[in-house]
C-alpha cells in the first residue's frame, strides 16, 4: 500500500470529526514533484548566465545568501495573490473540493474556534517568516562557510560535491 494512502488529515474546525483519509495519490501529487524537479534541476542552468550580473563584486558567500533571501517577496506574492483569495472570497469552485463539509475556522460561529485558527494562524506565519529571513540565510551562509569548494552552485551538482566533502572530512 502507497505511505501516501495512510496520511490522515485533521478536521480543520471541529476537534470531534474523524480524520479524514487520503485515498491514493493525485494529479497535484505530480505537479508538485515536477515543480520541485523544476527549481532544482532546471532553474540554476537557466540562471547561471545571469549570475555575473546579479552578483557581481559580491563574495560567494553573500551571493548564496542573496539568492535564498529573494524567496521571501515570491513567497508574500504568492499568499496575498494565489493561496488566501479562493479562501477569502468563497469561490465554489475551490470549496466544493474542501475536505470538511464544518465551515472554515475563520468562519465558525464559535469565538472559542475563530481564536484558536486566528492564535495558530498567527503562529504559523511568524515561525515562517523566521524560517525564511533567519534560519534560511544562517543555514546558507553555514554551508557557504563550510563547503567554499561548492558555494555559488545549486542543484544536484551542490549536493553531490557537499556529500565527497563530508566523506573525505570524516575518513
């Protein structure tokens, strides 16, 4: 049996529902796995010419940071103009594919609900703004300073020098 057919979901409004399960895997299952093929084996030869430009004068170290930082202002785009309007504006077209039949938590007539989403909410952007503007270039610029031979490189090609370095440290 596929792992993904044993996820469970919550109910996203009442405690009291039971999970509801994923059948089998989807087209968007696909579409999320070619993306990701996308931006990690795709994007970086697409953009490598560009790179003198971009960062010229810059050290490799800053220059792998600067890239990992630019995700922050895609990733405001994308909330303010692709994920929160279906949700804001009650498009029958997203909510008839809507897991739970309860009403969105934002929504429920239960203060005690409407907070808790509200409290979680709230939580969740923070921990990822942190993510995204702390812990994103701390991590690149720890890889930077630690692998130098692989700094200004993405990809695969990053991940397989990064794994010889490691081995010839350790041996």
């Amino acid at each position: 049996m596929c792992a993904i057919s044993k996820t469970r979901m919550k109910s996203s409004s009442s405690p009291s529902a039971p999970p509801v399960m994923q059948q089998s895997l989807s087209i968007y299952t696909l579409v999320g796995a070619l993306q990701c093929a996308l931006v990690f084996f795709a994007l970086p030869p697409l953009c490598k010419p560009l790179w003198p430009q971009i960062f010229n004068g810059l050290s490799p170290e800053i220059s792998d940071v600067v890239l990992w930082s630019i995700a922050l202002p895609y990733y405001v785009m994308y909330i303010l103009f692709v994920a929160l309007p279906p949700y804001l504006l009650g498009w029958e077209f997203f909510e008839q594919y809507k897991i739970s039949k309860n009403p969105w938590p934002w929504k429920d007539e239960r203060e005690k609900v409407r907070k808790e989403f509200w409290r979680l909410a709230y939580k969740s952007l923070f921990i990822d703004f942190v993510n995204i503007c702390v812990g994103i270039p701390i991590c690149v610029y720890a890889k930077a300073t630690l692998f130098p031979q692989v700094s200004g490189q993405t990809g695969i090609i990053t991940l397989k020098l990064a794994s010889k370095s490691l081995a010839c440290a350790t041996s």
